[in-house]
C-alpha cells in the first residue's frame, strides 16, 4: 500500500500544545475522481493560529474536528489529476493540511510561479504572510507616509512584513520582539528604525523614547499586557489593527484590553482583521509584493525546517516561545 503519513488531532490542548494533543497516523494515498487533483505536499506553513483553531468554539474558521488532519496552508506538487484546471507537475498553494498527500476539489488551489520567487516565499511574502501584513496596513490602518508604525510580534512572519512595509510606504518602524539577538536583526538586518526587547525592557518606557509623538499605527499580533502598553501610547487619531492574540491563545480565559479608554480619548480606532476576506483582491497585492521583491525594497524572512510531520507538534510550540525568526516553514 502506497502510505500517506497524516497527522491529526487527537485532543483539545488545555494550555500549551502537547505532543499527545496530535496522532500521527497512516492512511492510503488518494485516488483523484471527476474534478479533483491530488498533491504532494512539499512545505507546511506553520502558523500561530493554528493554536486557536484546536479550541472548541465559534471563530473565524469553524475548529479542527477532533480526528482530523490538522488544518495548514502549505505547498505542494499534482501528481495525478482529473480537474481540467490543473496538471502534474503544476505547483500550487493551498490548505493542504498536515499531511504527505492531499485530495483537492480545487477549492482555494492557487497556482505559483518558481520563476518569480523559490516555494518557501509563497508561504512568506508572497502568501498569506505578506498579505496579512498588506491589507492590515493599507485597507485597515489606512497607513499614510510619515506615520509612526509599531508591530508587536516583530521577529515573526507577519510582523517582519509589517516593518518593511511601511518604511517602503515612508513610516517609521518600530518592532517588539523578544530577547536582544531578535532586535538586533529587526533593526541591522530587515531594517526597522528601532526594536523593543519586551522580555527586558519597560515597553512604555521604550515607546516614550522611540515614539515621542505618540504611536499612529499600532498592528497587534500578540494582545494582552503589550497591546495595554502600547494603546498608553497613541497619538490622536491613532489606528490599532489586531491581527492575532498569540500571548492569549493557550489561554483559557484569554485577558482583555485594561486600557481602552485610550481609544476614546485620543479618537482612535480599534479594528480586527482576518484576511481571507480580501480573497478577491490577493493578485493586486502580490504583483505590488512581487514588484518589491524584485526590486529589492522587501525581503522574504523565511525560517525552514527539514523534517517529517513527527517534527509538527514541537515546531507549533516551539513559536510560543519565539524560537523562530521569520515565516516558519516545515520543509518535508
């Protein structure tokens, strides 16, 4: 039997995710019927969400069921194909899930180009990454040159976008990472104008002394007592983009703003963002990020792993922890 290694969810993490929250069992490699196409999954992309969608409970996409492949983006290769859209040997994006092969409908596939960027940059600055990082600056924070920008989650995949982003569009930079060698690639390597070490440094202190005139734009990828730290901070007319709540998914009561009341004072705005809806609008975005790839403007930071599906369960745990730098990426 032709084997299809699969992991799948075997129980709700109550806190951090445990190896035994997972299964890795086997399955036969599909057969494709009338309309679909089955995929080799060459990379997983490895995301922060994915700690909200094991939770029970309405969100934005309906949860994991319990005995089923984990949820994941990530690319792959047709090797068979009865969907007239798609060929073997074409190489797409989609939500394969953790899994060696997948069966498709088309639903969601998006063909990429090698040509343009290698594979691991679909998953960075060409896909959901560098799209979320898009439409949150420009649709929702309205971002306009000379504003001064700050991104919690700064060393990740989203908020290293965000930075270059916005020194592209004339803003300053300012990330919040933590640990010192973190700040010191914002700021030397993908160009930030400053970096907060918040597992060191009195984050409002920092914002004082960075952003004197206060924060115009603040994309929040980790909520709890730095999203309160920052929202102390905001100039006049001030847009807080929330994008993610890494610091509160393992959490079972997850902690709200203490200090919104910033928001009424100083006419700011607070506003949440997922970015599938603006499916309609990716191409737009991607020739504008192909375009500052091309041009050298935007670097893709991409932290891939060589490994097997065994290696899932701590590399999703492992960003917890700020282990990666980058789009975080297992390379099967």
């Amino acid at each position: 039997m032709d084997i299809n290694h699969q992991m799948v969810l075997a129980a709700r993490p109550e806190g951090d995710v445990k190896d035994t929250d997972f299964t890795l069992t086997t399955a036969e490699i599909p057969e494709p019927g009338e309309g679909q196409v089955v995929v080799k999954v060459d990379l997983i992309s490895i995301d922060p969400a994915m700690r909200s969608w094991m939770n029970p409970g309405a969100s934005y996409v309906p949860p994991v069921d319990l005995g089923a492949v984990m949820r994941a983006g990530g690319i792959g290769t047709v090797i068979a194909s009865r969907h007239p859209g798609y060929a073997v040997g074409d190489e797409l994006y989609g939500a394969f899930g953790v899994q060696e092969y997948a069966l498709s409908d088309g639903t969601g596939l998006h063909k990429i180009d090698t040509s343009i960027a290698p594979k691991t940059t679909y998953l960075g600055a060409l896909g959901i990454t560098g799209l979320t990082a898009y439409f949150g600056l420009f649709d929702v924070a309205r971002i306009q040159q000379g504003d001064t920008v700050v991104v919690s989650g700064a060393g990740g995949a989203v908020g290293s976008m965000v930075g270059q982003i916005a020194k592209i569009t004339g803003c300053r930079a300012i990330g919040i990472a933590g640990g010192p060698e973190k700040c010191r690639t914002l700021v030397e390597t993908i160009g930030f104008d400053a970096a907060i070490d918040y597992k060191n440094d009195d984050v409002r202190k920092a914002l004082r002394e960075y952003a004197p005139g206060g924060v115009d734009v603040y994309f929040d990828n980790v909520g709890g007592p730095i999203l309160d730290a920052v929202l102390t901070r905001l100039a006049r007319g001030a847009r807080v983009v929330i994008s993610g709540a890494m610091s509160q998914y393992n959490d079972q009561r997850p902690m709200g703003p203490a200090n919104y009341m910033s928001l009424l004072v100083n006419r700011a705005s607070m506003t949440g963002m997922v970015v599938f809806d603006y499916e309609d609008r990716y191409p737009e975005a991607t020739r504008q990020l192909a375009q500052w790839l091309a041009e050298a403007k935007l670097t893709s930071a991409e932290h891939v792993v060589e490994g097997s599906l065994g290696d899932f369960p701590s590399l999703l745990r492992g960003m917890f922890t700020g282990a990666n730098t980058g789009k975080l990426i297992l390379q099967l």
